[in-house]
C-alpha cells in the first residue's frame, strides 16, 4: 500500500545513505526499522545480534590460564588507584 509520511529531511538523508551503503531500498529499510519499532514497543525480544568487537590476537596469554578472575582483574588495575 503506498502512504505519505512526512520524515525530517536529515533524516531521511540518512536513511537513503544507509541504503545505498547496505545495497537495500529506502522501503525495505524503513519497513526493517519499523518492524523492529513494532516488536519492541509489543515486548517482543525480537532476534538481536552482538556486533564483533574483537580486536584480533590470540586470545588469553597462557600465563593467565590457570588464575582466577579476581587476580588478574587486580593485576589489570594495579598502580591505577582502584
């Protein structure tokens, strides 16, 4: 069904910018945000994904395996004044 809205013009800036950039239409992207909106104003949990903050590397240094959190935790803070 087509509807007039009337959208902020920054906003609706963006919105095109995020589109083109995700190869998506401006439709298929507002109809996204708004399902969203929708499912989370209902209480619906919807499906979130975490983004990939990882900075590479490989992983725990072997020294560390065998303490506890709480040691290495104060080792990280030491001489910071925690």
């Amino acid at each position: 069904m087509k509807t007039t809205v009337e959208i902020d013009d920054e906003l609706l800036r963006k919105a095109k910018v995020r589109a083109a950039e995700t190869g998506m239409t401006l439709r298929a992207l507002i109809e996204r945000a708004l399902r969203r909106e929708l499912e989370q104003m209902e209480g619906g949990a919807g499906e979130y994904v975490l983004r990939d903050a990882s900075v590479g590397g490989d992983g725990i240094n072997p020294e560390f395996l065998p303490w506890h959190w709480d040691k290495v935790r104060d080792l990280i803070y030491e001489d910071r004044g925690a």
